[in-house]
C-alpha cells in the first residue's frame, strides 16, 4: 500500500496517487453498479474501501479514514441483503421509505453526527470533525439504507456530496473532489430508476392483490 500512496500520475498539474486514483474509480463504478441493482455493487465497495482507507489516513482525516472500516462491515450486510431481495422481473427489489423509516434515517445522520464530531474532535482525529464527522456518518446511513433497498439513501448521498466537495478541496484531494462532482450526477440519476422501480414494483403488488 505504501507503494499506492507516493507513486501516481500528474494531471493538469495535480499530482494523484494510485490508490487515491484506484479508490475513487472504484467507488465511482460502485454508484453505476448500484443503480443497475447488481450484487456486484458490494464486492467492488470492498475494493473502494480498502484503497481509500489509506488514502485518508494520510491525509490526517480520520472520520473519513475510520468509516471506511464500517463501510467494510455494512458491505457485508448489504451483499447479503440484496441476494435475499432478488426478483427474477426486477432485480434487486427496491422501495420508498415509509414516514417512520425516513425520520429513524435523519435522527441517525443529526445524532450520530454531533457525537462523531465531538469524538473526532476530542481525540485531535480531524482538522474539520464537523463535515468530516457528517460525512462519516451519512455515509454509514446511505449505505444501511442502500442495503435495505430504500430509495431515499440517493438523497443522503446528496447531502454527503454536497459537504464533500469543499472538504476535499480543503484537504488538497482534488481529484477526489472532482469525482464527488460526477457522483452527484450519478446520484440523481440513480434516485430516478430505483423511484421509477419501485413504482412499478409497487403497481405490480397493488394488481396481484386485487
């Protein structure tokens, strides 16, 4: 891994590690893996995890550096989740979150925040515990809920780009930053298909049970 942090290439005059440049093409074919609803989805976040877990770490983040290790536990879930969900018409089955779901999902991303920056912040972990804690954590959320199937975790991808990007311009990643950018795009076209399948889905039970 060594190796992967101080070799890479020069683009545009930005100087980009392989692991960093790896990583992000990884996490990057994660979300267009995702929105295809592919079990592929998940080994490839392993993949993203473990070169981006050293890429962080060097770069003094620690919120950024240490949710790669739960995103590497929620891997797992979700892999299994989702060949527990398959529908031989539909793919991986996906949903709207139900009102109850969706407030659990944002107490869980205001709470868990507070207390990761806080921890971030205690132990000198981050030079910026606040975004980097909120990214730490809406990260863990998306994914819990992206394992579940709920259509709503590209909304909290959203939120997660969007303090993202500044936080790693801040840290001198700009490659990284850039890629948050295409992730964006991708977001939103990934909550239009998994709203559009869930519909049909939804439209598919209403007929079977009349």
């Amino acid at each position: 891994m060594d190796f992967l942090l101080h070799h890479g290439i020069t683009v545009l005059g930005q100087w980009i590690s392989i692991a960093e440049l790896a990583g992000q093409v990884f996490a990057l074919a994660v979300v267009f893996l995702a929105q295809r609803r592919t079990l592929w989805t998940w080994p490839v976040q392993v993949g993203a995890t473990v070169l981006l877990f050293a890429v962080y770490a060097s770069a003094h983040l620690g919120g950024l550096a240490s949710r790669q290790v739960a995103i590497l536990a929620i891997s797992v879930y979700g892999w299994w989740a989702w060949t527990r969900r398959q529908d031989p018409v539909f793919g991986v089955v996906v949903r709207q979150g139900r009102l109850v779901e969706r407030l659990a999902m944002l107490g869980a991303f205001l709470a868990g925040t507070t207390v990761m920056a806080l921890v971030l912040d205690a132990l000198n972990a981050s030079w910026a515990p606040w975004p980097d804690a909120a990214i730490f954590v809406g990260t863990l959320v998306a994914f819990g809920a992206q394992g579940a199937g709920l259509v709503e975790f590209w909304l909290v991808w959203l939120v997660v780009d969007a303090i993202g990007v500044p936080l790693q311009i801040s840290s001198g990643l700009y490659f990284s930053a850039a890629i948050y950018i295409v992730f964006a795009g991708l977001v939103v076209h990934g909550w239009w298909s998994w709203n559009r399948s869930a519909k049909r889905v939804g439209q598919r039970v209403m007929a079977a049970s009349s």
